[in-house]
C-alpha cells in the first residue's frame, strides 16, 4: 500500500527528532530490534484474536532472525510511523511503504521487499479500467500515497478518503463510492472474502515497497538489506511469498 500524504505536515513532524537513532552494533549487543508496523492491512501484518500475523510480520521475523536478534513488533496507526520512527521510539518500520522521493528526504528504506500497485476494485459491473473513472467517485485509506496517484490521473473530485481501507471498502459495498483503489494484494484479498459481490480491474500505477529506518541510520540500513538480500537468496522469502500469494512478490 502506498500508504503519504498531508506530506508537509508529516515531514515538518519528522524533522522534530533530534535524539540519536540506535545504530546497528547497539542494536546487536542489546539482542532486540524494536519493529513498528500498522496491523490493519491483511495479508502484510493484522491481528487474528490476540496474535499479529502476516506476510511482512514472517518477513521481519526471518530478518531478525537472520541477524541474530529477537524481533519486538510495536502496533501504531499508520500516520504515526514514520514520525515514530524519527523519535527513536522504534528502529525499523516495516508497514507497506510505498518508496517516493519526498518519503526518501525525509527516511531512508531499504531495497524493495515487494512490488504492487493501486489495483481498481468495484461491485459486480462497476468500472474496472482508468477510462472508466473518469466522473465516478474512487475512495482509499486517508493519509496514503494512494491519494495523490488517484488526483494525479483523476482529479481532486475523483477522491474519497476514509480512516481505513475497510472503511473504504464498506463505502464502496455500500454504493456511496464506485470504485476503490488500494495496494494490489489487500484488494485481491478483500474481493475472496466478499466472493460474488467484487471484482477486479486494471492496476492504476505501479509501486516498489521498503522497509524505513530514521535517516542517517547506516549501519542499521546496511544490515536490513544484507539480511533481506540473504532471505532472498535461501528461499525462506520464496516460501513466504508463495504462502501469502501463490506467487514470487519480490520486484523483478
């Protein structure tokens, strides 16, 4: 999920942290790297009962277990990540991040951990191409990067924001929207829990998605991607993957 938006504010906050982020050898001496996500975004990272579950919840998992330390998971709302992240109040963020230029000023991601896109979903015989929004109302999650995308190819009136993407997608089952744009996966899940009532369209753009650590943070970003480039490599991502999705998300 490209999940920016409200930049100049986010951004403005960001730059209020001031303390020293945990570099990678404090980090490894203390045994545990500290790991935020917003688990509300099945199948990445949610909660059944009690228990985060997930495809980046496993992937962080094998990271850190690849590094040799215990993974603590930290659930915040979405907007509060990389705010969170900059007040060292966590190390790592791993939340479906969509990698943008004015993200990368303000963090700094790792490589890609998977590729998607914003993919058209709407109730059965509802538009299902970029032609066919044009004048229909499309809703996502508020504070995403999905915001921007949709005014970019539809215009500002094209957009309805909701607090969540469920809360999108009862607007649009309940016909106050005709179309929901939101990360390729999630909607893919969301039309097999709702069979017969919504479908797929085109995918609207295109995204890469990484994991953040507070700018500056080398050491620790040198050790994320050594230790994703390995899972990569052994077939513990492939394993996650096709668990997940029934097929290799890595970009190509």
């Amino acid at each position: 999920m490209n999940r920016t938006a409200r930049a100049s504010l986010l951004f403005s906050l960001l730059a209020l942290g001031s303390a020293q982020a945990r570099p990678w050898q404090e980090i490894k001496a203390s045994g545990v790297i500290k790991i935020a996500t917003n688990a509300e975004f099945k199948p990445f990272t949610y909660y059944e009962g009690n228990t985060m579950k997930g495809f980046e919840y496993d992937l962080g998992n094998a990271l850190a277990k690849q590094l040799g330390v215990k993974a603590e998971w930290v659930n915040q709302p979405f907007d509060s990540l990389l705010i969170g992240l900059n007040q060292d109040r966590f190390d790592l963020v791993i939340s479906s991040h969509g990698i943008t230029p004015e993200r990368q000023k303000a963090v700094d991601f790792s490589h890609p951990h998977y590729c998607s896109g914003g993919l058209i979903v709407s109730r059965i015989g509802g538009p299902k191409t970029g032609a066919d929004l044009k004048g229909k109302t499309v809703a996502t999650q508020i504070g995403t990067t999905y915001v921007d995308q949709i005014r970019k190819i539809l215009g500002d009136r094209a957009v309805r924001t909701y607090p969540s993407n469920a809360a999108a997608l009862q607007a649009l089952q309940a016909g106050r929207v005709d179309a929901v744009v939101n990360e390729k996966f999630y909607n893919l899940a969301a039309i097999k829990a709702n069979k017969g009532q919504l479908q797929a369209g085109d995918l609207l753009f295109q995204e890469r998605i990484g994991m953040a650590v507070k700018k500056g943070n080398t050491s620790l970003l040198q050790a994320v991607n050594g230790a994703l480039a390995t899972v990569m490599k052994n077939g513990v991502y492939a394993k996650l993957s096709q668990s997940y999705f029934g097929q290799d998300v890595r970009c190509k």
